[in-house]
C-alpha cells in the first residue's frame, strides 16, 4: 500500500497562509473596532460641542431703566458680515465725546453679566456714553454661531465704527469673559480704541481648550478634546489658534490696558491675565489687578466699590 506524504515545503505554506489569514481576520476586527470606537465617540463629541457653538439664548430681562437711565434701542452692521446687531445707548450725563462700549461674556447679554448695568450707571454719571450690545447669536442679535471671539470681533468692531459715526473720538471697551478676549483682540485691530478693560480674559484659546475643554464639556479629556477641536474646525470653521490674544498684545505698543482677574476663578484661571501682563510688562499703561476670592468675572461681585471706582479711573485717566 502506498501512503502519500505532503512535501515539507507545501505543509509549511499551508501553515503560513493560516496564520496570515488568522493574521488579517484579527487586524479587520480590529480596525472595525476602532472605526465604531472613533465614530461613536466622534458622534458624541459632534453633539456636545454643536451645543457649545449653538447655546440657548439667555434672554433680556433686565434695562437702564432698573437704574433710573434713560437710553435709546439701536442697531448697527457688524463690520465685514455687516449682521445688524441689538443694543441700547445711554448718552451722557453731559455733553461729551466719551464713549465706553461693554462686550458681554459667553452665553450672556447686554446685561446679564454683573457689572455690566451698574458700571453702566456709574459711566453715565460720571460724563460718558455707554453703548451696550448682544453678539451674534446671544440676547436679541441675529445669527445662531457663538464662536467665543473669532467671529464676535466684527461685532465689537462693528459697534466701533457705529460709536465713531455718532461723533464719539474717545472710544473705551470693557468686557467681561469672552468679551474681554474679544475687546483685545479688536483693540489690537482698531487704533481708535483709547483704553480697554478686559476682565477675565483668556490668554490663548486653543491652548486653553486643549486644558480646560472637560469643564465645557464634561467628557473625559481623551479623546474627545481633539475630537471636539477638530470638528470645531472641520465642520463650524471655527479655528481655535485664531483667537490669541497673547500675539496680538505683542503689537499693542503703549496702549493703555487695564486686565482683572480673580484668585478663585476656576473658569477662566488668573494664570491667563497673568500671561497677557507678562507680555505687557514694558507697557507702562499697562495694569493687572488681582482680587483675592474672585471667582470668573466675580471681582465686581466681591468688591463692587473698589470695582467702579477702578475702572472709573482707569478711563478717566486714560480717555
């Protein structure tokens, strides 16, 4: 009888080719794995930063009229996408060409943020016209996007030139928040802005983000602070690294700046108006005040006189 025996060669290819395909079977479950792993949490990423970009709006409850003020309700253009905007003027007390314009924080108004009416008031006494506004997207503005200072300086800009249309020639900005990075950035941009307060400002927002975007979000930081970045990016246009104050401050020359900033901010952490002061610190109108037990945009609330009066000085001195 004779038996048949596979060549070596043969045996040891027929092993080979299993392993290969055992080899492929594995690496294709894998990458299938990875693909749901990434669209699933691509998709959840998607829909908590679609939330971020698009909140819901918190609404005007509160006028001049609560501090006795008289005021009128404006529109104007932003400036580039000329979307007209919502807001209120106070005039002065006095004749003045003096102008202070408020830029509100993220997910506020024109008066949600807390020192926003009363510094108004306190503004109006003192001589100045007060132009109060809400960006795209927020309060009465048209728009739907909240890009937290990328497309909100064409408002602030916008709100410029309107101020300069009514013959104001001395232009302050406070803001408060996302309005605060906002002020620097269009400070940076227009030189008819004579003095800026910016009160809780982020230094650099991506590198923020790429820090802080578990307190936004309430995800775990891997993956989905890259994933939300990206798609930011990918399907809002919204570029992170363009709104950074920090460059922008390098060429401000001897504007007069006056940053503040509190030791228990946990939102926005002191450490970013530290940044920018440290990039200021040839400038000698250049001001940081700290607030001990401030939370984000907390120091009116923790030392309101102290406040005013601050920021009163600050524009007296330098509008």
């Amino acid at each position: 009888m004779e038996r048949f025996s596979m060549p070596l060669s043969k045996a040891g290819a027929n092993q080979g080719s299993r392993t290969q395909s055992r080899y492929l079977h594995w690496l294709r479950r894998l990458l299938v794995v990875a693909a749901l792993f990434v669209m699933l949490t691509g998709a959840v990423a998607y829909y908590v930063s679609w939330h971020l970009i698009y909140p819901a709006r918190t609404p005007v409850t509160k006028t001049p009229a609560l501090y006795h003020l008289k005021y009128d309700s404006i529109r104007f253009p932003s400036r580039v996408d000329h979307l007209h905007l919502s807001g209120w003027l106070l005039p002065p007390a006095i004749a003045s060409d003096k102008i202070v314009i408020q830029a509100h924080g993220y997910r506020q108004n024109r008066s949600a943020d807390a020192p926003a009416l009363p510094l108004a008031a306190a503004l109006h006494r003192a001589g100045y016209a007060v132009l109060m506004f809400d960006f795209r997207g927020e309060g009465q503005s048209p728009g739907h996007e909240v890009t937290v200072g990328l497309f909100e300086q064409r408002d602030l800009l916008g709100a410029i030139d309107y101020a300069r249309s009514l013959g104001y020639r001395h232009i302050g900005i406070i803001g408060y928040s996302m309005g605060a990075t906002t002020a620097l950035e269009a400070a940076a941009r227009d030189p008819a802005v004579g003095a800026t307060v910016a009160d809780s400002p982020i230094a650099n927002f991506y590198r923020y983000l790429r820090v802080h975007m578990p307190h936004w979000t309430h995800l775990p930081d891997w993956p989905f602070t890259v994933e939300t970045l990206w798609e930011m990016r990918a399907f809002n246009d919204l570029n992170a690294r363009l709104i950074d104050p920090e460059r922008s401050l390098r060429n401000f020359g001897q504007r007069p700046v006056l940053l503040i900033a509190g030791t228990a901010d946990t939102t926005v952490p002191m450490s970013n108006s530290e940044s920018l002061a440290a990039v200021l610190q040839h400038d000698r109108n250049a001001h940081l005040w700290i607030v001990n037990g401030a939370a984000h945009v907390g120091a009116y609330t923790k030392v309101p006189q102290q406040y005013v009066r601050r920021v009163l000085d600050f524009f007296n001195r330098y509008l």
